[in-house]
C-alpha cells in the first residue's frame, strides 16, 4: 500500500490555497522532497491542466508538505504523487480527487464537477491522467450532477449515452430521451452544451439541424 495524501480544504472554492499532506510509504522516505502532480478540469475541456506542486519533508509530522493555489476555472481535480522520476503513487490507480464548492453553497458541488469527476473513471481520459474504469461509479456520479444541475445538457447527454453503452437501457429508451433532449431548451451561449446537442442531433439523424446549430454558434 502506498502513502495517503490529504487535501485540506476537501471541496475547495476556485481561487483557494489548496495544502498537501503526505505521510509516505517506503519507497518515498529519505527523500528532500516529491511532487504532487495537480490535473485540474475545467467544465469546458477534457483534457486536464498538469501542474506540478513541491512537497517537502516535514521531520516533525514526518510527512511531505507543500501548497498550490486553484485555478479559477477548475471544477474538479486529480493528484498523484512522484518524485520526478521512477516513483510514483497514484493511490493504487485510483488518484486522490476534489470537487470545488460553489460558493455560499454549503458545500454544494459546482455545475459539471460531478460530471468531470464521472467522466474520469469512463477510461477515456489522456494516459498521464488515467485512473482505474469505473462505469458505475461513472453513472453515480452523472446522476448526482444532474440532479444538481437538471439544466447540464453535457451531463444530461452522457448520462443517457453511457446508460445505453453499458446496456442499462434499450435502444427505444435511449432514442426517446435523446429526442426530448434536442427538443427542450437549452443555455446555448455554454460551448460543451451546445457541443453536446450537436453530437446528439447527429447520433438523432438529423445532421441539418447539427450543422444549423454549430453555424448559429460561430456566429453568436
């Protein structure tokens, strides 16, 4: 087993100082320091941003200590350990993760948090920050974000296609709910939404209301 890395605040707000504690397992000790390596997401993107944030070893907690500051556009994020060359800790596949906080929330999720953090363990994630497939952690997730979030298109989108992948429902169900997503409104100024119904009006048969769409986006 590896060491266990903690991240406090758990559910930061975008903007905050972030601190990591790491008490570390045998292959990590003696060491001047390591690095925690940061994939921060943001709700626009699939690929992450990699940061790399300084540990160094603290005697007295005997555990590495470091900071670094959250981007603002970051709502969701993965860390795992290295010290820069062969050792490496990823919590057993897994990663170390975060959520960010909406502010004045109570600790309520920002919109697509969930919905980046599903959409990490579908193992279609770039390979410096993969973690181990989860579908139904997967699916769990997507319902959390859309129950929080019922106007998320992408979230609302995924959820139905990964359910029809994972054969969770049939191709009726599935073709009906997608019909009454490209039929309901939408936020069409949010790229990933629109995006979404794009790739939803195609998969629908109708690649003229596609095209129509992502003309009327460009243009916007």
């Amino acid at each position: 087993r590896g060491g266990e890395l903690t991240i406090n605040p758990g559910m930061p707000l975008a903007g905050n100082t972030i601190t990591l504690q790491y008490p570390p397992d045998e292959k990590f000790k003696n060491l001047s320091s390591v690095y925690a390596i940061v994939y921060s997401f943001r709700e626009t993107s699939l690929r992450p941003v990699a940061r790399q944030a300084e540990l160094t070893y603290n005697a007295g907690t005997q555990a590495y200590t470091g900071e670094f500051k959250l981007q603002p556009s970051t709502v969701f994020g993965m860390i795992k350990i290295t010290d820069g060359d062969k050792r490496l800790d990823n919590n057993n596949g897994l990663m170390w993760d975060f959520l960010v906080s909406a502010p004045n929330s109570g600790g309520k999720p920002v919109r697509s948090a969930n919905y980046r953090a599903a959409i990490s363990y579908y193992g279609n994630m770039p390979a410096e920050a993969s973690r181990k497939v989860d579908f139904d952690k997967t699916l769990e997730l997507l319902e959390k974000e859309v129950t929080l979030y019922p106007a998320n298109m992408q979230a609302k989108v995924a959820y139905n296609s990964i359910r029809y992948d994972q054969k969770k429902i049939d191709s009726a169900a599935y073709y009906r709910a997608i019909n009454e997503l490209i039929a309901s409104d939408f936020d069409h100024s949010v790229e990933s939404f629109v995006l979404s119904v794009v790739r939803t009006y195609t998969t629908a048969g109708k690649p003229e209301k596609a095209d129509s769409l992502r003309r009327e986006f460009i243009a916007a």
